[in-house]
C-alpha cells in the first residue's frame, strides 16, 4: 500500500484562530472490572470451551481495566432486541449528554443561554429528532441555537466535532459552541455474534460522554470570552480511499454489529506519519514541537502503531493509555476525555503545542493542532 500525496491542501495556516474554553468528560454510574464482564459476556452469548478461553486472551490483552456502562450489567439480558435496546440508548444517552453540557458550560463560566451553535456526535444509536433535539429545551439552550448531528464518523467524530465546531466560530468572536458526544458501546451488544471482531469489541469499548465549550476570536486574540484554554490553530480531515471496511457498522435485524479490520493497525503504520507531518509543515511546524498529544485511545495495537509512526517516546501517549485502562474505548467521546485528563492533569505549559489525533470509519484522520 502507497500513501498517495495530498496536493488540494492549504500551505497556510487558517487566519482567525479559536478557542477551547472548557472540555469535560463524564461516565454512567455503573463501573465493573474487566474480568466480570468478560464473564458477563461469555454467559450472554454462551460461549463455552475453546471459544470462552479466546475470549478471556481477547479481553486480558485489550488493556483495559474497568468499563462504565449505560446500565446495571444484569439488565443487558433484558434487551430482546434493537428497538428495545436503542430506546435504552436514547434514555441514557440524553441524561448523559446533559450532565456532560451543564459540567462543561459550568467550567467555561458560560450561561446555556449564551451558546450559539450545538454540535452532537454519536454513532452507537439512533435517533430522529437527534439528541440535540432532544436535550436543547430541558439545558435552558435557546430555541435559535443552530444544531449540527454528526452521524458515522465513529471514533474519529470527538476531533472531527471540535474541528467542525471550530470551522463555525472562525472570524466570529462574539459566537459560543458546544460539542457534545455520546456512544453507549454496551447496548450495541450482539448475542448471536462470536466472531474475533465481535470478542474484540466487547472487551475493548465501554460507554460515556462528553462536551466542549468553545469561541471564536480575532487574529490579534481578542474575543468576547475571556475563560483560559487552547487555541485551535488549524484543523484537517483525510479520508483513505477503499478503506470503507476497515471499521464501522454493519446494519442488521438485530441492530448495529461491528465491523473491526485487522488491517487498521498497518493503516496508521502507513499513512499517519506523513499526515501528521504534512499538516504541520502548512502550519510551519514539525513534530518536534509538539509538547503534548491528544491521541484517541484505539486499542493497544494502534496505540503502538500510533508510537512507532510517529517515532514518540514511551510516556508522550501516557494520558491516553491510561484512559485506555481506566475507561475503554468510548468511540467519539474517548478523546475528549483525554483532551479534559490532559488540561487537567498535565497543565500545558503556554504557548506550547499540542496535537489531538483520532481516526475512525471511512477510514479516516482527523488532526486538530492546539496551543496552549
């Protein structure tokens, strides 16, 4: 496979920059340790002998040691179908993505009246109004907030959501937006499918939310918001041509089952340096200066792959491996949690650079280039 060139792009960096002013990530109350849910699991779909010792390799070596679901861990025998279990989607779904704005909001010292643009991600359910709808009336949003669903972009949708949103307030600093993510991993569960994909799956994926609280500035920095955190200096998409089967979700009668390549690892191996360092030659940059990465947390073997692509150090991925172990993957939602563990914990220094990174159906990038 030959990474091919990428001619229409900019050589410049964007004019007007924005910026994040709060990231918060939340998690359903119910919490249980891998080793009772790969138990849970195996007697879910009734997987016994060679097929439940696979599994328990599968779920040992995914790096992840608890997970927080939508519901007690008992109930997922209760859902007899898609109809039942995408209605538990939706009722979780908003309690969730409504703690996750009023957390946000609340640390961006900013009224839900103030908020202009409402961008909504997920990909494990469905529903029509989307959960902007939804959620809109009951945060005390206005009713001429401008809603934006994002559906399929999978995991790549929590950077991919910041670089839409950012696109939005670009030039207009008077603006406020809020980008929301939900993915209820859990009630995708497939009982009549034992494929490895399926046992990878259920091992590796847990259940979230998360938002993000941004505005638009001026080139000279000023704003109408006054709250601390990144600027979005540049943002870009790519999408791998024929790559369609890599990752996603096949539609069947019983809902949503998973389509997981084994090719995705080689992807990132392929294509990801030459991204990475494309991107930021348009914005004069190289990887060198990058202080701080926002990866997404794939798995173990495409954080690995993201390590050797980009030749990083063993402790430059460390807030993302350990949101792997201490969460899963949450699909869209799982960057933006280590965006919030990283401006937390880690403190960028100001004025340093950072990189958020995630991939996900199509197959695709998206990059977002942050300074602190």
């Amino acid at each position: 496979m030959v990474n091919q060139p990428i001619t229409a792009v900019r050589t410049e960096p964007q004019a007007a920059p924005t910026r994040i002013l709060a990231a918060r990530g939340v998690l359903p109350p119910y919490s249980y340790p891998q080793q009772q849910l790969t138990a849970a699991f195996a007697d879910f779909v009734g997987l016994h002998g060679p097929r439940r010792k696979l599994l328990e390799k599968v779920h040992g070596n995914a790096g992840v040691r608890t997970r927080h679901l939508a519901l007690p861990v008992e109930q997922y025998a209760e859902l007899a179908d898609f109809g039942t279990a995408n209605d538990a989607f939706i009722d979780a779904g908003c309690r969730l993505a409504g703690e996750a704005v009023r957390r946000a909001l609340a640390a961006a010292a900013v009224e839900p009246e103030q908020v202009d643009v409402l961008v909504v991600a997920c990909s494990t359910g469905l529903s029509v109004p989307s959960l902007d709808a939804r959620i809109l009336v009951s945060l005390g949003l206005r009713e001429d907030v401008v809603r934006i669903p994002l559906v399929g972009l999978g995991c790549a949708a929590g950077a991919g959501g910041v670089a839409r949103l950012s696109e939005f307030l670009r030039g207009r600093p008077d603006r406020v937006g809020l980008l929301v993510t939900v993915e209820l991993c859990s009630l995708t569960l497939q009982r009549g499918d034992t494929s490895t994909a399926n046992l990878i799956a259920s091992g590796l994926f847990g259940d979230g939310a998360a938002a993000v609280v941004m505005t638009g500035e001026l080139p000279d920095g000023r704003s109408g918001h006054g709250a601390p955190g990144p600027v979005v200096i540049d943002t870009r998409s790519r999408l791998y041509p024929h790559t369609e089967r890599a990752m996603g979700w096949d539609v069947s009668g019983s809902g949503l089952q998973i389509v997981l390549g084994a090719e995705i690892p080689e992807l990132v191996r392929t294509y990801l340096a030459d991204d990475v360092d494309g991107f930021l030659t348009a914005n004069g940059l190289s990887r060198d200066v990058i202080d701080w990465w926002v990866c997404h947390p794939g798995g173990p073997k495409v954080l690995e792959a993201v390590e050797e692509a980009l030749k990083l150090a063993d402790d430059e991925l460390a807030v993302t491996w350990e949101s792997l172990g201490r969460i899963g993957n949450i699909s869209s939602s799982s960057v933006l949690h280590v965006l919030d563990d990283t401006l937390a914990d880690r403190q960028p220094e100001p004025g340093s650079y950072g990189l958020m990174l995630a991939m996900g159906p199509g197959f695709a990038l998206e990059q977002v280039l942050l300074r602190a």
